[in-house]
C-alpha cells in the first residue's frame, strides 16, 4: 500500500497522495470536500473514502486489473491547502491503442483563495502521473484517460441549482464551461451513478463526461471495464449490486455494445442555454449536447 506519494509542481506546489484509510492526507482532504459539496445524493462521508481506501488491499488485482484508489491534498511551500482530489486509478490493458489506464476522477476541489490561478490544470496533471505512479506504470508513456461527473442543470431541481451554485460560488453552466475547456466531452451513455450508500439514492441527475481523451468515441469495452471497477471500489465499496440493479444494468449494456460510446462536444450545448433558448424537449444536457452538437 503506498502509505504517502509526492509530487513536486510547478510554482512551488506539491501534491501528497496517500491509499491508506488512516492517513492524515484523508483528514486535510475531507475538511477541504465537506465545504465543497453539499448535494445529499453526491456526498461521500468520511467513513465512506475511508471503506474504499481499505480495498486497496482486497481489490488491488480485482477483475484481472490493477487498481488503486487515492486521496490527494494540494498545498504551497507554507503548507496552505490549495485543493483536493480523490480518485480511482485503473489500468486497463485492452488494446495498445487505447490508454494504460483509466482514471475516475470522483471528486476535486480547488480552494476559493487559490481558484484563478490555473490549479485546476495542474492537479488533472498531478492525478494523471500519481496514477501512473500508484499503478507502476510508464510515467512517460500515454496518459491515463480521465472520467468525471458533473451535475447536470437540466436535471437539477430549482433548488438543487441553487444550493449548489451559492455553496460553490460557481454557477453550473459555468463549471460545465470549464471542464469543456480543460478538454471534457459527454459521453453519450445513459449513466446513473448506484447509490454511495444505503442511506442514499441513486443520481441520475449526472453528466458523465471524459476529459480530453483521443479521439471521438470511447470503445465500449474500455469504458466497460472502468466504470466495472468504479462502480465496485469507489461506489458499492466491496459490496454486490442486487441483480438487476443500477451498475449491473449498465455493465450489461456496454458488454453487449460493439460500437464505440461517442464523445459529444459540450459547447454548442454550452452556448444554447447562455442563450437561453427553450430546452423543454430536452430531459439531460446529454440529449442538448446531441441535438445541437
């Protein structure tokens, strides 16, 4: 288990990185998340990040793959937290086309103090080669693809918009309209992400987004085996879907599916509701970024 990984950034920012549950990184990171976010259905408790940090052991060669589940805190040269990032590093050796691996990105924060500054870039940056790192890949080699989630406006409720956008300090077409500018497209794929807990629902309320991947479409296979593991270690955390439930659903559907997931640009649908154009025939911001694409 790698108990502590560093990294040293440009401009004097270093990133520690750790798989352990008891880690003091996991304590500096939660306190930065628990002001990040508020929605009920996307919130990870701390016993949460601490049951999927426990599988790295359990689940490091689960599926015949390699994983590594990571919390990471980014701070100055005086120790200050910038921000934070947890996610699931996979490797994935399907295809020697396609990346290493695939990383999903469950949850990053940039500090309000540090936010204009380009740490958004340089933590996907740090993520990408502490997975490189984590799963003793070639750190010179390709680049782990990135997965994200994003809150959908066209699924949130008034409310929901709301509390989000006043919480954050950032409207919701406007960190869609970031994300599309470190390189995010859609994934056209019906994702719904399994409850995090029994004490929650599942959230069909996300875009599911790849952030700068190479090409136009995702092969399904690749994308299969990602979210298989995501949804094992990072959402059920060890335990079994019920048959037919929401993960065993969408890894059946793309088992079967030979054609690539396409990627859509998020733009055209970015530039439609700034407009404020009537998106009523619309349900998802994936079915506008279709549309209009």
């Amino acid at each position: 288990m790698n108990s502590l990984i560093t990294l040293d950034l440009a401009d004097g920012v270093r990133a520690l990185a750790t798989e352990d549950p008891g880690s003091p990184v996991l304590t500096r990171f939660f306190a930065g998340y628990d002001r990040a976010f508020v929605l009920p259905d996307e919130r990870e408790e701390l016993e949460g990040f601490e049951a999927c940090l426990a599988l790295n052991g359990a689940y490091r060669h689960a599926f015949g793959r390699v994983h590594s589940e990571l919390v990471a805190v980014f701070e100055d040269a005086d120790g200050t937290l910038l921000g934070g990032a947890n996610f699931l590093a996979t490797a994935i050796d399907r295809d020697a086309q396609l990346p290493p691996a695939a990383i999903a990105l469950n949850y990053v924060y940039v500090e309000p103090a540090s936010r204009g500054r380009g740490m958004l870039r340089k933590m996907l940056a740090a993520v990408r080669m502490l997975s490189l790192i984590a799963l003793d890949l070639d750190r010179e080699g390709t680049a782990p693809a990135v997965f994200i989630e994003q809150n959908d406006p066209l699924r949130l409720t008034a409310a929901e918009y709301a509390a989000d956008t006043a919480h954050s300090g950032i409207d919701q077409v406007d960190r869609l309209a970031i994300w599309s500018r470190m390189g995010a497209k859609v994934v056209d794929f019906p994702y719904i992400q399994p409850a995090l807990s029994a004490s929650q629902h599942s959230d069909d309320g996300l875009i599911y987004a790849a952030v700068d991947f190479p090409g136009d479409a995702v092969d399904a296979g690749f994308l299969h085996d990602h979210l298989q593991s995501f949804f094992a270690i990072s959402v059920l955390k060890g335990t079994q879907d019920q048959p037919g439930g929401v993960a065993t659903r969408q890894l059946a559907a793309l088992s079967a599916r030979t054609p690539p997931v396409a990627l859509l640009p998020m733009e055209p649908a970015l530039s439609w509701l700034r407009s404020a154009k009537p998106t009523t025939e619309y349900d998802s911001f994936r079915a506008l970024a279709l549309a209009v694409r």
